[in-house]
C-alpha cells in the first residue's frame, strides 16, 4: 500500500507526469482482460458504457509469471551491459560496418511490427501482412481506397502504414537504439511500382520535440527484382513541422521505424521486406541533404 501512495504521488519521468505509465508496468500483468485506458474512438461512434475499471480481472499467478520473465530479462541485459555495447566487445563495435535490425524469416519476425490503416478514422482502405514465399521475406499488401468517411469532421483519406512497435526492456523500460556508428539505413526490397514513404518516428516524451516525423520517400521500380535501398540519415526530413531539419540530433536515440504508402490512387498494392539494417558508408560525405539559405540580416 505504501509503495501504490508513493508511485500515485511522485512518479514523473524526463518533465512529464507519466504516473499512469508506471501504474501500468509494475501492476498491468496483474490484470487479466482488463481495458485500463479508452482507445481512440472516431466521430459519431458511441462511447464505451461501462468504466474501464469495471473489466479487471486480478490474476496473481500471471503476475508470479510475468515477475520471474523479467527478473530474467534484467539478468540477461546486465551481463550484455557489462559485456560491452549490444553485447559485444568494444572492439567489436568500433570495426562493425553492418548491422541488421530486423529480417523476416518467422511469424515471430512478423510481431515486431504493427499494420494500420484509416479504417482507424473511419476509412475504407484495408492492409495485411505476412510471410512471403518460402517464409524469406514480409508481405506487406491491401488495398489503398482514397473515399472520405460522411462522419462531417474527416477531410481526408487514404492511407495505409507499417511501423514497428517499440523496443522495450525488463519492466517495460524503453530501450533505446544507439546507431551512432552508422549513417546509411539499408533495406532490401520488392515493390509493384508504387511510391513509399519511410519513416523514423521520434521519442514523444519530449515536449519541444513532440511528434516529430522524419522521412524519405522511397520510389520503387516494380518488377520481378529485388532492389537494395540505401539511405544517408541526412536524406531524412523534418516533415511534421513543415521544415528541413539537420538529422544529426541526438534524439534519434529512440527510433521507431515504419513505412507508408498514401499516393491517393485507389487499388492493389503490395511491398516485399527481406531485411532492414544499418551500413556505414565511408565514402559518403554530405552533412546535409537540403539546399540551404542565409537568412537575411540588417546591415
């Protein structure tokens, strides 16, 4: 009881009040079944009658459980800690010149990510993923439909995404990607022709940073070949605020990966993933991908 009145009155992390978080991580595999917080609801949908509070269901062997999970999780990230940088010698790191981040080779593969589309805002466009032939690749297909929902708020439509879901560690801690040894992202895949946009998504706990989205569109040729896609960090663009930012910022840290496709032309698409990963390119040079201007100063 004490230790629930200390977290209620002080838990705050990085500025912000996240008591709710903490709440969660430490009692969440407690509940069973249970909806703590209200999910996004589209205009014109009725709201939930009963409170959220009103569907738990304590299980305390599934907190025994979940407790022994991630007293394992803790030991196997201590010892990688103290092993060196990911696990490996420093050495290692230093002299590493690829990386891959995720390969799809299991339906285990596949749950690292997460697929949505406005049918979340009342849309029409639908989109699947799976395993490619021979279980080598992710297939990630649908059917993009641009028609707007008559809820009377929505403007508009279209639009279909993959992004993968956050790295967490032992008691739900965010984990963060160090890829300061890196500055090309490298991807290998397969489209039908159809522009994709490729996007990192920012750590949202900072407040001044909150909802920054950076992006590259990547064009594919379509066809029966494999393509490999190799993009400078600095070919990234700050798309949320409507302006070009130097993506050599240290909030890069936390990074969550995703694609889109929203070319507003209704029918079949389909992207083929055989990897992501990580290079670094000696040979590239360039800081800044954008053209630059001098702001005009008073003489």
């Amino acid at each position: 009881m004490a230790l629930t009145v200390m977290l209620l009155n002080g838990a705050s992390f990085r500025g912000g009040c996240c008591r709710h978080r903490v709440l969660l991580s430490l009692f969440g595999p407690f509940l069973s079944n249970s909806k703590l917080y209200s999910s996004y609801r589209r205009p014109g949908a009725e709201p939930e009658k009963k409170l959220s509070w009103q569907n738990a269901d304590f299980s305390f062997k599934k907190g025994i459980d979940h407790l022994k999970t991630q007293l394992s999780l803790l030991k196997k990230e201590t010892q990688d800690y103290l092993r060196g940088p990911g696990g490996h010698p420093l050495s290692h790191h230093l002299l590493e010149q690829t990386r891959v981040l995720w390969q799809f080779r299991s339906q285990e593969d596949l749950n690292k990510w997460v697929v949505s589309s406005d049918v979340e805002v009342g849309g029409k466009s639908k989109v699947y993923l799976k395993l490619g032939r021979n279980n080598q690749a992710a297939l990630l297909y649908g059917t993009l439909n641009t028609e707007v929902p008559r809820d009377g708020e929505t403007k508009y439509s279209g639009y279909c995404s993959m992004r993968s879901r956050p790295a967490v560690g032992s008691f739900n801690r965010k984990k963060y990607y160090d890829w300061s040894n890196f500055n090309t992202l490298y991807l290998r895949v397969r489209g039908d022709g159809r522009p994709w946009m490729v996007n990192i998504y920012t750590d949202p706990y900072f407040s001044h940073q909150k909802d920054d989205l950076y992006s590259y569109f990547m064009f594919t040729r379509g066809g029966p070949y494999w393509e490999e896609i190799k993009i400078p960090f600095s070919k990234f663009f700050l798309s949320s605020r409507g302006r070009v930012q130097d993506t050599q910022h240290p909030v890069w840290l936390d990074k969550t990966l995703g694609f889109t496709i929203g070319d507003k032309v209704d029918g079949p698409f389909q992207l083929e993933i055989d990897f992501i990963g990580l290079l670094k390119d000696r040979a590239h040079r360039e800081e800044f991908a954008y053209e630059t201007y001098d702001k005009n100063t008073p003489v």
